[in-house]
C-alpha cells in the first residue's frame, strides 16, 4: 500500500462519515471541498455543511467554490499536488478539467450498484422502487451522470423495514469499507475496473415535496414505500380534517373488500388502519403540524376521535368524512 495525498469534495452527512474513514487510515487529507454555505433550519441561518464542520474540528484546509468550471478554482486544485481526488456527495458538477489534475484522476463513492441508479436520489429511488438489495459502487469518475467505470460494488440488503435513514447508515458503513480498501490498492483497482452496461442503467432523479402527498388509490405496498422513503427528507403526508398529518411509519396489509380509499376503517388504543387500492396500511407512528413525531398510542390518548372509524384522508385541506 502506498501513501496518497488526497482532496476530498463532499457535503452532506453521507460524505462526511466517508472523510472521517479516510482520516483514520494512512493517507493524508491535503485539502477538503464542499459546497458554499447554505441557510438551513426554521431560523434560516447560515450553516456550514457537516463535511466543513469536520474538516474545520480537523484543522484541514477548506475550499468552497461556488463552481469548478473556472481556471481559478482549476488552478487551486493544481497547488495541492493531489495523487486522486475523492468525491462523495458533493454536489458540483466536476468538468473534464478536474478530472484531469490528480495522478490517478478522480473517484467516487456512489449510493447504488451501478448502473442502477445513477443519479441525485439513489437512496429514495430504491425503497420507492421496493427494491430488495442497494449498494455501494467506487467508480473512477469521467464526464459523464455516474458513468464511470466500476472499481468496486459492495451490496447492502434493503429490509422491509428499512427507512431512507436505516438504508443510508447502511450503506455509509459499506461505503466507508469499500473507499478505503480501493485507496489502499487503487492502482491495482483500476487496472481491473469493470465498464458500466448503459443498457441496463436507469436516473435516480431528485425527489420533489410533491411526491410526499400520498395518493390513496395506489397499493398499501406503495404508500408503505413511500413512507419509507420519506424519512429524514420529505416524509409522506396527507390531510384529515383540514389537518395536514405526516405518516411516518406503517405496515401494509392484505384486504379482500373493496373499501372507499383514504377511509380509516380500523381503530386501536396501538394503530389505525387505512383503506388503500385493494389492501390496507396500519399506521404506527405519525406528526402533527409543529410537533415532533409520536407513536399512534400515545396521540390516542389526547385525540382518539381524530383517527375514528370513518375518517377520511384526502389530497387537499378539505376534510372528508
């Protein structure tokens, strides 16, 4: 194994637990990339992104261009000498120039087994997908949306249960294992890379707030994925009563009768129960405008007749019953 210098360029969580593997192994970290500072929160404060905060606790050199397209930015990179430049959820789009400064180019650290979901989102495409298995892939990047050639996959199983937040911590663990190994031997990586199959590539593209809204005529499999995905970014909602409600977990459930959609049809001290396209989703855990989020057992105690038996959930504030 030979020493790197390395620049790493990422921003968010995801990225900053990879740039903590890398401080921990033998290879130095001569300067780390994010993106400018962002305002964030209800109070719309000026952040910076966990990557900065860590580099900044590190005392690493920290540069935030708000583009890599100029020869400023490309000259800056140049002055760090880098042996590879390794980029994880950074944001930017890196061009030709880029690629084209460190000795051994750059590589990345994607959320997905490639080709499958190339793109912004690979994270929530997979659970809104249903998909049983996700995964890591280093890839030496080129110019094209994730179409590097393939150093090393690592697969992850995607459990039933699994949120967007369980399946990210998953494959951040995976992530971390795999980065490391292939810069401990990059060279010989490389050399055995394995192209991509454009055939079977398919975009992971950024979710929007709109596809938080639930839409009850589809199955309880669907919302129940939704949901899933959901978390820790923009978790499913719908409305009861005028009320904007978020459903945050749930299990979905077989039905034989054909039920009106978005009806509340079963009602515990534990769950309720919601009639979707021919199946039904129990709902366990839910959050109310300004609360933090609750098990259904405890908002039962306060608001029993909220979830009662004949309630109706709907796509818009208009309250149904």
């Amino acid at each position: 194994m030979t020493e790197k210098r390395i620049v790493f360029a990422g921003t968010p969580t995801f990225a900053a637990a990879h740039l903590s593997a890398i401080l921990k192994s033998q290879h130095e970290v001569v300067a780390v990339y994010s993106q400018p500072d962002r305002r964030a929160g209800r109070g719309k404060k000026v952040l910076p992104s966990p990557v900065k905060e860590l580099a900044l606790a590190e005392k690493l050199t920290i540069c935030q261009p708000a583009s890599l397209r100029n020869s400023e930015a490309q000259n800056r990179l140049k002055e760090f000498g880098a042996d590879v430049l390794v980029v994880v959820a950074y944001g930017l789009i890196l061009p030709k120039e880029i690629l084209d400064i460190p000795k051994y180019g750059c590589i990345n650290a994607h959320a997905s087994l490639l080709p499958r979901w190339r793109g912004a989102a690979p994270i929530e495409r997979a659970l809104l997908a249903g998909d049983k298995v996700s995964g890591i892939t280093i890839m030496q990047m080129d110019e094209g949306l994730d179409t590097g050639c393939m150093l090393l996959k690592s697969e992850i199983m995607i459990e039933e249960t699994d949120s967007r937040d369980d399946l990210e911590n998953n494959l951040s663990l995976a992530g971390q294992h795999s980065l490391i190994a292939v810069l401990d031997n990059l060279q010989e990586f490389q050399k055995n890379c394995e192209k991509q199959d454009n055939y079977q590539a398919c975009y992971a593209e950024k979710l929007h707030k709109s596809e938080a809204l639930i839409n009850w005529e589809a199955s309880a499999e669907t919302i129940n994925c939704q949901l899933r995905a959901g978390i820790g970014r923009f978790p499913a909602y719908s409305f009861l009563n005028g009320q904007r409600v978020r459903l945050l977990s749930g299990i979905p459930l077989n039905s034989k009768d054909s039920l009106q959609a978005g009806t509340i049809v079963e009602s515990t001290k534990e769950s309720f129960v919601v009639a979707c396209k021919d199946s039904l989703l129990e709902v366990l855990q839910i959050q109310f405008p300004g609360k933090k989020p609750t098990l259904v057992r405890d908002a039962q105690n306060s608001q029993s007749r909220t979830f009662a038996i004949g309630q109706r959930f709907s796509t818009t504030e208009h309250s149904n019953v």
